[in-house]
C-alpha cells in the first residue's frame, strides 16, 4: 500500500470515528422564509402563506414581475356574506421579499358598484383576462403600475349565466385562443333537476348553449357568445383548464355528475354515492363528445358506460358511450377538480416537468360516508399515456373534511416566473406558495390518490345537498322568453339574483323555487298581474318600489326584496319574471 492510499484510508477511519460509526446525515434543506403553512408536501418543498383573508379567492395568475392577480367571488354559494369592500380582483406584490405580499390593491368593480366577482383570470400579451358575469374582459395594466387605470374592454359577451355552474373559467393557447368553459346549468339534463327518478330531456337541448367548451380569438374585442363557436361538447364543468407547455395542447378537468344512489336507489348501493363517477382529465379534440349527460366515467372499470337518465342499468351498458371520448386520467369520485396548471417550470425536480397540477376543491356527495379531496394533485403526463396520479400538497382542510368545517379548500393553481406554485382557498382567502429547497430522495415515496379515496369507508354523517341547493327548473332559463330590450344574458343574471345566487334577496322564500307561488306570495308563471301591467318596465317598478299593501297577501314586499341591488340587478330580475310569465 503506497502512501496516499495509508493517508486515505486513515482519513476514512477517522471520519468514521468522529461520526461515532454512524453515516453522515444529509444537510437538511433551508427553513421556509416567512413561516411554514403546515402543508404535508413531499420531501424537499416549503409551503408559505402568501396572502389571506382575501375574499373568496377563485383562479389567479402571477405576472413576470412576480404580481399575483386573483379573482375573486360572491354570491349564494358563499351564504351571501358580505364581501369585501373594493373590487374583487385583487393584485399581489411582496417588494421586501419576506415571501408575503405586502402590497394589496383591489381594483374592478366592487359590490356596491354591482359586481359579483367570478373565477376566471389569466395574463396574456400583458393585459390581464378577466371572467366577471357573463364577460371575458380585459384589463391593460400601465407601466409603473401594478392595477389598471381604465376601464377593461370586452372580449365576449352573452356569456350563459344561472343553474348550478354559472362560473366561467378559461385559457388562452400559443396562438391567441381564447378556450371558455361554460358548464352545465343542470346535473345531468333531468326533467327536474336532481329529483329521484326524473328521466333525462331527449334531446339534451341544455348542449345547445352549455355543457362544453366554446372558443374566441383573445386578440378580438365585442365578440358575441353564440351556439355555432362550440369547440368540444358533453363536458359538464370544466373548471380546470389549461394548455401545455408547447402552448397547443388544451387540458380540461371534468366534474363528474352527483347522485346517483340518491336519484336511482334501484340501481346504485349506498356506498356508491361516494366511490361514482370519477373525475376526469381530458384532452380537448375541436368537435370532440366526451358523453355528459349520457355517460359517466366509471374508473373502477375504467370505460364511460351509460347514464341512467338515459336508459343505463347502473353500469353494466355502455352503449353509445363506447363512441365517447373517454379521459386521459380519472380521479377519485366527486374530489371537484377546480383549477388545473401544466408546469413549464424547472424549479421542481424533473420528474414534475410538463406534468398536471390539479386543485381539488373538495367533496359533499361522499356523503354519509368521509369526504374526501381538499388537495392537490400531481399527474403525470408522459408521451406514453398519463401515469398514475398522486397527492402533491394536503392538510388544506384540517382537522375535518367537509365543505361546513374545512379550514381552506383550494381552488386555483398557477405558476411563478421562478417555477414557484401559488394555490388559491375560496373559504378563508389564502393564497399558498409552494416552492423546492432541495433535499427531495430520487426514489422518495409517493402518496397515491387511488387507495382510501375509491373507497366508501363507514357511515359518518347524514345525506348531503349539492352546495348551490336543489333548483329543479335550473336548465329551463336557457329556454327562458326575453322581454324586447333585453337580452338572454340579462334573463339568466335575473335568474341567479331570483333563485340568491346574486344579489341576496329572497325571491324563493315567498314565490318557490319555480316561481309558481307560496301561502306569503303570489305565482309570477301566469299573465295575471296585481300590481303592474306586465311589461318589463311595470315589473321593474314594483321590485324597485316594493308592495306595501299586497292583496290578499298578509306580508308586504320590501322594496327590492329587501337587498341592495343594483339597477342592471332589478333590470334583469324584472326580465326574468316577465319570462317566467311568458314561459
């Protein structure tokens, strides 16, 4: 043995003496600055919150200069609370880079002005993109500033509003695309919407105008909503959209329809509510059917089989299922895919390069049994097919996971310029970042999503109700007559302020959920009129007014029901009163 093989050799055993025998232990990765959020993520990353007690915080998007944009929501799905005071976009900025936003600017419409917020929100050749009723909008932000200074412009209008999906998300392609996502207004297109039994409308007339993925030119201003710019069809709500990082490629979750043991007892077990359909990720094809309210994805035998509002026997026939796009990916049922993100990023170890990150809102109809989701996941997506998903980032919701008791349900996802990941919580208002400190085993263990989450489990609680309640003409405003003047878009903004999606008034409590009236309030669905001629201008009038002295009614009405509404609010209530008499 020469020299410098004895000094080698000893240096080794000295190592191993001072370490008492022991392997050295891997340098722990950096502390997260500004304050761990208590996230369980794989080894390696850091959860910080960014911001909180922002309003309902729906998508956002985060601009080169590290800007966060995020739009933010209201209404009925909220319990009507009160929002925020300002606008409901909301800009974030850290300047002293402590890993929080210090600076917080809201801007656009607020409440008082007769905004309602929306969910929709995404930077493109440096204006902002903006969903807010039943818009795409467009905000240019000034140099120097990190909020816009004019009035947005319209990319589209007409948008369908009402039912229970009256949110429009979307994402722009390398091209200038603008792909929007108008969802269902229905569950699945029954007769009466979620009431046991009720069949399926043949033909589904709700696809004309909702149920899929319709498409613009973002680069286009005054583009008007029409049933002819449909890009893909039977897509029930497709909330998170995104495209790939070449640009081209168009990604779209789906929300797969409730209630089957509810509505069918015949056909589903009970343990079934919580474990059908799953939720999917498609792959959007120009023209492409991807079977809602026909079909369902059941992963369990990983085939979309028929419906049984449509003539299914609780899974057994696929029938025309068998010529609908099935998904690239599914997921545990009723999870609520809400925002979706490819990552371009190459912060993250390489394994989650052009992979699908995928917000998961959380479940209610797993109910009697545990709810399940409040996550976010990872999907790989490979040129092979897509691998199995996994949960990225839990501990969301805390202690308990139910839509009534979870801390924070994430909604949104997006990308950093430095490949940082900002997740979005619509219950407190928080906005997480999520970024890698290194230390992350190449073959660290992974938590799958598939194992308890396709499973029932026991019995915890009673039967739940869909967030947005039961509505079972929630598809007719589609079909809704419009008053000269008006338009259908009005109609169906009217709709949601009737039935308190907006708005906060209370028109159900005394003229039912259809409008055909109650002991403390008349039918609005005849011609026969107490208190005005009829006309759209004599409706709105009254709801501006208010009855003090009804007939043969013993409460009066306050005027406009008792809320604040806005005047383009009483506009579009009147309108769709005079249709629910016209209807």
């Amino acid at each position: 043995m020469d020299a410098n093989a004895r000094r080698r050799l000893l240096a080794a055993a000295t190592l191993v003496l001072v370490l008492g025998g022991t392997r050295a232990p891997a340098a722990a990765p950096p502390a997260c600055p500004g304050g761990d959020a208590g996230l369980k993520l794989p080894a390696g990353f850091c959860a910080t919150v960014f911001a909180d007690n922002l309003g309902y915080a729906r998508h956002l998007t985060v601009a080169p200069n590290g800007v966060v944009y995020v739009n933010t929501w209201s209404g009925r799905y909220y319990g009507n609370r009160p929002p925020h005071a300002g606008g409901f976009l909301v800009a974030l900025q850290d300047t002293t880079g402590g890993g929080r936003a210090n600076v917080i600017d809201r801007f656009g419409p607020s409440a008082a002005q007769g905004g309602v917020g929306g969910t929709g929100i995404l930077l493109y050749k440096g204006a902002l993109y903006v969903e807010t009723k039943d818009k795409i909008v467009k905000y240019t932000i000034p140099q120097g500033s990190i909020v816009p200074t004019a009035a947005p412009e319209v990319v589209v209008s007409g948008l369908p509003l009402g039912g229970d999906h009256p949110m429009h998300p979307f994402t722009i392609d390398a091209d200038g695309m603008l792909y929007v996502d108008v969802a269902s207004a229905t569950n699945s297109c029954q007769e009466k919407n979620r009431i046991a039994r009720s069949p399926g409308i043949k033909p589904c007339t709700e696809l004309e105008t909702r149920g899929g993925i319709w498409r613009y030119d973002a680069n286009k201003t005054n583009q008007a909503f029409s049933a002819k710019d449909r890009y893909a069809t039977g897509i029930r709500n497709g909330e998170g959209i995104a495209a790939d990082a070449g640009g081209h490629a168009i990604y779209a979750t789906q929300h797969g329809r409730d209630q089957l043991h509810q509505n069918f007892p015949d056909l589903y077990k009970p343990g079934e509510e919580a474990t059908l359909p799953a939720e999917e990720l498609v792959l959007l094809r120009q023209g492409g059917d991807y079977g809602w309210p026909f079909c369902y994805f059941d992963d369990h035998q990983n085939k979309l089989v028929l419906a049984p509002e449509y003539g299914g026997d609780g899974g057994k026939t696929q029938g025309l299922c068998a010529q609908k796009i099935a998904p690239v990916a599914a997921f545990p049922a009723h999870w609520a895919p809400d925002g979706l993100l490819i990552y371009t990023g190459t912060s993250f170890p390489e394994r989650y390069h052009n992979g699908a990150f995928i917000a998961f809102h959380g479940s209610w109809d797993r109910a009697p049994y545990p709810q399940g989701g409040y996550n976010v996941v990872f999907q790989p997506l490979g040129t092979g097919g897509a691998g199995k998903c996994e949960v990225f980032a839990d501990g969301f919701a805390g202690a308990q996971r139910d839509p009534g008791h979870a801390e924070h349900r994430p909604v949104g996802v997006a990308q950093g310029p430095d490949g940082s990941l900002y997740v979005s919580d619509d219950k407190a208002g928080r906005v997480y970042r999520i970024s890698y400190k290194g230390g992350e085993a190449p073959n660290s263990p992974v938590t799958p999503c598939y194992g308890e989450g396709d499973a029932a489990g026991m019995a915890t609680a009673t039967t739940a109700v869909p967030p947005e309640g039961v509505h079972p003409n929630a598809g007719a405003t589609a079909q809704m007559p419009v008053p000269k003047g008006a338009t259908p878009a009005l109609v169906a903004l009217g709709g949601q302020v009737f039935h308190g999606q907006t708005g906060g008034a209370a028109c159900t409590g005394c003229h039912g959920t259809d409008g055909s009236g109650t002991p403390l309030g008349p039918s609005l669905t005849d011609k026969t009129y107490n208190w005005s001629d009829g006309s759209w201008a004599g409706i709105q009038k009254v709801i501006q007014d208010g009855v003090p002295q009804p007939k043969n009614y013993r409460g009066p009405m306050p005027p406009m029901g008792g809320a604040q509404l806005s005047p383009e609010q009483v506009k579009a209530l009147a309108a769709y009163v005079w249709g629910l008499s016209h209807h």
